[in-house]
C-alpha cells in the first residue's frame, strides 16, 4: 500500500493536480488553519468541489475524499486563496460564492518561484467549449422530374398515345 493511501493529505494541492481537470464546485466555506505547531489559526475558505473530467466524480490520488453525506461539503477540498478565487469568480460570472454551486472551471497546476521557493500552485480557466453542430432534419432526395422524362423517352416501352396504339395493334 502506498504511503499516499495510508496518510492522504487533507486538502488538494497543486503538486496533487498532474492535469488539468474539469471540476464542478459544490460548495465554499470558511474554516480556522493554522500554519504550522504552536502558530495561531487562520480564517481560510475550502472550496468544495468533485473532479468530473471523466464525466462523472473521479478521487483524486492521494487526497482525502469525503462521501456525499451531506449535500455541499462533500468531494475534494482545496484551501481557496485570492488569486484562485478571482480567477473563478470571472470564470463563473460572479464574486459570489453562494452562487458557484454547481459551476464548472478547469484547475491546472503552475510552477512558480515564490520567495526563492519552487512551488507548485493551483490556478483557473474557463472549460473549452466544445461546438455543437446543428442537427439538420433528415430530408429525403427529391426525384428530379426531368430524370423521369428521360428515362421514358430512352426506354422501349410507348410514351405518347401514337405508340399506344400501334403496341397494341401488333
């Protein structure tokens, strides 16, 4: 078993996102972090949001995953901060985050030097879209008239009253 599967991380990270991956947000709370041992806790914000770059929710290896027990904070968190936030905010047309539930972005990791640190950071996009062809009903051929006249006028069989009349008489 992997260390990974043994002790997930609590929250997603950048360096946990591979890929970029579709996600839909469920929900944004707030919550009290603390730095590190002995520092005083924070106000921090989770976004809460299920990976559905596959069409349905996909665990994200090595983070924690919380059943849908309750209707909002459930799927996959990651602690929300400004850049990422505003980032959103433009993608879903909004700054308010009771009005993200159910919005779709992209997250994708970037590299980035951060106080001479090398880390990797979480960011946003807008999903492509992908075009939807119109759908034309389905039209029969229509027979051109003119194929039918030709086709009489090459063929053995009478076409005019004259011929009728002599096929007959023979």
């Amino acid at each position: 078993m992997k260390v990974t599967e043994m002790f997930p991380a609590k929250y997603v990270k950048g360096e946990h996102l591979h890929k970029p991956r579709l996600v839909e947000i469920h929900a944004v709370e707030p919550t009290e972090l603390r730095a590190g041992p002995g520092k005083p806790a924070e106000r921090a914000y989770l976004l809460w949001f299920d990976d559905v770059s596959t069409g349905a929710p996909v665990r994200i290896a090595g983070v924690a995953y919380v059943d849908r027990s309750s209707s909002k904070r459930c799927g996959h968190a990651l602690v929300l901060r400004g850049v990422l936030a505003k980032q959103i905010a433009q993608i879903v047309g909004t700054e308010e985050t009771d009005e993200w539930e159910g919005k779709r972005a992209v997250i994708y990791p970037e590299n980035a030097v951060v106080a001479g640190r090398s880390l990797t950071l979480t960011r946003a996009r807008a999903p492509k879209l992908v075009p939807v062809m119109p759908q034309s009903p389905a039209v029969p051929p229509q027979a051109d008239p003119n194929a039918v006249i030709e086709s009489r006028a090459n063929s053995d069989s009478p076409t005019s009253d004259s011929d009728l009349k002599e096929a007959t008489h023979v």
